[in-house]
C-alpha cells in the first residue's frame, strides 16, 4: 500500500526546520537567559541523558544538531536510537556532553521539538497498527511552518501522507463545483489545466457518485457519509470504478474506523493525526 497520495515525506533536512529553530531560539532567548547566567559558569560542564518516560515512537532527532549548531554550543550529541524507534519507559534516546550553560539554554527548545513530534508519530502509529488494512492519511491541519515536519512524524509512525500543499495536487470541493457549474465540469477544467497533477473529489451525498464516477477523478472522498451511505458507495466504487482511490473523511471516530476496517485500501483522513497531540513523555537528565 503507497503510503501517500504524492510523494511521502519520508526524510527531513535541516532546510525544512531552521527557520523555526532559528524562530525558537529567537522567542526563547532575545537577551540570554538571566538565571542559567547569573548561577553558572560557562566551564562547568555536564552530561545529559535523553530520556524516554513513556511508551511511543520516537521522531525529529535532526532538529538536535541543528540546536547546537545555531547556538554555537560547546556540545557534542551521540544517538542512541534513530527516527522511527519504539520507546519504552525508561530508554535512553541518546547523550549530551559538554557545556552546562549551554545545555540549559537549548533544554526546552529541545524537548519542544522532539515531544510535539514524537506525540504525532505515536499518535499515527497507534491508528495505524490497529488498522493496518486502510491508508491513515493526515490532512492539512497543522501549525503553520510545522507541515513539513508534521506530515514527516505522521509517515514516521506508519501512517500515510494526504498532499503537502495546494500545489501538490487538486481537491474539489462544493465551492469549486458551484464555480464550475457540475462535478464534470470542475474535474474537467482542473485536468486540462494541470495535466499530470492528481484531482480528488469530495462528495457529501450519495446522489452525486454517479456524475462523481463519470468524471474520473483519481480520489472520491466520501465526506460525512452514513454508515449506509458508506458501504453503498464503496460497493459501487468498487464494482464500478476500481481504478479510482476511496476516501473517507468528517468526524472520523474510532467506532467509524472499526466500521470501515471491514473494506481493504481505502484511504480515512484524521485531522485528529496532527491537532490533536499529546507531547510524549521525554526528558533530559542532566548528571
């Protein structure tokens, strides 16, 4: 099963989140930090132990270097563990070594980033191991400047990548549609000016599937369906239009998901994936 309607985001680089590095240390720092500087001396040296505290996946060990490397730190950072890995109370992620002053500095900037990203990929990957027969897709709700980042702990914990931006690819909506005049029309209109860039449809009743087949689109979103509406639709998608990808979206819960883990491949978009998040339990230990 392709884990993402256009290209996954399956790595990160240091382009993708120094700006917000550069941001945080900004927000956090503007003038030092008047306790760490006033307590400390700048030799005072220390090692810190990353710490998981509870069970999870971990993500965003890049934005590590990157830390150390804006701030200019007298610290060197060995991993222990990479992206991806599973966390149990009590695993040790990796070591820090070197200046006191420097590491408390950067300690919650630090723990910021990996938290928020490792509660996303722990987030997708429990969705996604308790169904592992639909797509888990992520949608477009995310904090600003974090998409990236975002969709790469949604792909880190298993689950599947919607599109990046509203370059990637088209999505229709009833707007859309009205502008057009029909379904038809839209898909038709979008195709001729985007060649070769994927187009979903979203639908909100049943009535539409017909002219929504007609059109070949690549996705049909089934958006607030009944149950009923639900499997009717996805039997005659299935029967009818094999080619075209199924998705379901709207207050998906978990009763919803137990319900549509009965049809194999489609796809289900959570918001839940990235705006609802917990920040996973890690620490830093310092001896």
């Amino acid at each position: 099963m392709n884990r993402g309607y256009t290209t996954p985001v399956t790595t990160i680089t240091e382009k993708d989140f120094e700006i917000l590095v550069q941001l945080a240390l900004d927000e956090d720092l503007p003038a030092g930090d008047i306790t760490t500087d006033t307590l400390f001396s700048q030799k005072e040296t220390c090692t810190a132990i990353l710490l998981a505290k509870e069970e999870g996946i971990l993500c965003g060990l890049a934005v590590i270097p990157c830390l150390i490397q804006k701030t200019k730190a007298s610290i060197t950072w060995t991993k222990a563990l990479d992206d991806g890995a599973f966390l149990s109370k009590g695993t040790i992620i990796g070591e820090l070594k070197g200046s006191l002053v420097d590491l408390l500095k950067m300690e919650r900037i630090l723990l910021n980033f990996i938290q928020y990203l490792s509660g996303i990929a722990t987030n997708a990957n429990r969705v996604a191991k308790e169904f592992p027969n639909l797509l888990i897709l992520d949608t477009r709700k995310t904090l600003p400047g974090y998409r990236k980042l975002a969709k790469y702990a949604v792909y880190t914990g298993g689950g599947a990548n919607h599109r990046l931006n509203l370059s990637e690819m088209a999505m229709l909506k009833d707007n859309h549609i009205a502008k057009a005049g029909s379904i038809q029309s839209a898909v038709q209109m979008v195709r001729e000016k985007n060649p070769g860039k994927k187009i979903e449809l979203e639908i909100d009743e049943i009535a539409q599937l017909n002219d929504a087949i007609a059109s070949k689109p690549d996705i049909i979103l089934l958006d607030n369906f009944s149950d009923v509406d639900t499997e009717k639709a996805i039997q005659i998608l299935k029967e009818t239009a094999p080619g075209i990808q199924i998705e379901c979206s709207g207050g998906i819960t978990p009763d919803k998901l137990r319900f549509l883990s009965k049809f194999d491949g489609i796809g289900v978009s959570m918001g839940y994936l990235t705006h609802t998040v917990k920040f996973l339990d890690i620490s830093l230990d310092i001896k």
